[in-house]
C-alpha cells in the first residue's frame, strides 16, 4: 500500500507555476538533464510528466513514479502524448514500485526537494540502476553566497508551507555524494526568469553514477 500524499493546493498551482518557469527557459533545462539518455528510466516524482516530451528516442521505456494524484492524473495524460512508452506508476520514492538492478536511468527533476527522507530516495535509486546506470538530477539547492542563504533559512518555513513541503536550504550534491553516488558532471547555475532573482534560483544539473554493490 502507498501512503497517501497530498497537496492540493500546491497541485492545482504547480501547472501554471511550470508554465511560466518553461516560457523562460526551464525547457532548455530539461532537455540538458535528459540529452543522451537511454534505455529503460525510473522517473522519481513525475509531477505533471513535464520531462516526458524531452525523452531521447534512444528512450525503450519511462517508469513515473508520481504519489500525488492529482499531479499524476496529469503526467498520465502527458504519457499519451509522450514520443516514447511511459508507464505512470503510483509510489514513494522512499519506495519505489520498480524492481532490483531493472533500469539504467534514474531521474530526478526539481523533486528531492520536496521528499522528507532524502538519504532513503537515493538508496531507492541505487537500488533499481544498473551498475553500469546513472542518476541524472536537476534541482534548486542552497545558495553558496552567505547572504543569500541566511534569506533562504528565513524564507524556508513560508515556502515549505506553500510548496507542498519543498525545501530552500537542501545541499543536494552533497547528499547524493553522501548516499554512495559518484558525482561525474554538475553545473551550477542560478535560474533567474526575466533576469529576476527568487530564493530558488541556485540550481545544478548534473550526472552521478552508482554506488557499487558492496557499497549500498
């Protein structure tokens, strides 16, 4: 049984949210994250499918993993109009519903800052990669700038409230490094639509490979 996550607000704004954030270039993003990738891929919170489009053909299938109904309800119509096969799964990606060593993907895009038990997510996604897979990640994280931080703890409660539990402060590279994972490419960016800053600008895109089997 999955348990029940669900933000109803958060779900009904996130859309108009993700359309603003793509008409000024969190496309180009996407398709950066997911440029090269093939085989079979675990998607690890699926939101509304926005990832789906941007899949390589090179692609034989899309495991999404999304636990909140409403934002799955979407990424399933966006799998209809997907250019390669997507399976929309309900599931935890403290849990994931995906077999041992079955995928050579795993992908994770502006959602480990929203999972409460982000170690477990990431021993979730070694578990399925192959050991030759990698973890593909996108993610808004803390601000190296001292200043900018402090306004991120500051903000950090507010923003927790009204995102559906997402995080500011969330050193991400470091947490996938500390979950076994080998860091192989990440670029650090600050994603500013229309030139304006928000406290989640600080980003990276990046490729890590797996933990090895005596590691996990």
């Amino acid at each position: 049984m999955v348990k029940a996550v669900s933000h109803p607000l958060f779900a009904r704004v996130y859309p108009k949210i993700n359309a603003y954030m793509e008409a000024h270039g969190s496309i180009e993003h996407r398709r950066e994250l997911l440029a090269g990738v093939r085989g079979r891929v675990v998607e690890i919170g699926a939101g509304t499918g926005a990832n789906f489009r941007h899949y390589p053909a090179e692609v034989e299938q899309v495991i999404a993993v999304e636990p909140e109904p409403r934002l799955r309800a979407l990424a399933e119509r966006a799998a209809g109009d997907a250019a390669v096969p997507v399976q929309v799964r309900p599931g935890r990606a403290e849990r994931l519903p995906v077999e041992d060593g079955s995928v050579d993907v795993a992908v994770v895009s502006l959602v480990l800052c929203t999972i409460e038990d982000v170690r477990g997510a990431l021993t979730e996604a070694a578990r399925v990669l192959r050991p030759t897979g990698e973890l593909r990640f996108y993610e808004h994280v803390r601000s190296q700038n001292a200043r900018a931080f402090r306004w991120q703890r500051l903000l950090n409660p507010l923003w927790r409230r009204l995102g559906g539990g997402c995080h500011l402060t969330r050193d991400t590279e470091r947490a996938i490094a500390e979950a076994g994972f080998a860091v192989e490419k990440v670029r650090h960016f600050e994603f500013r639509p229309e030139g304006r800053p928000n406290p989640a600008s600080p980003s990276i895109i990046g490729i890590a490979r797996p933990p090895t089997a005596g590691a996990r």
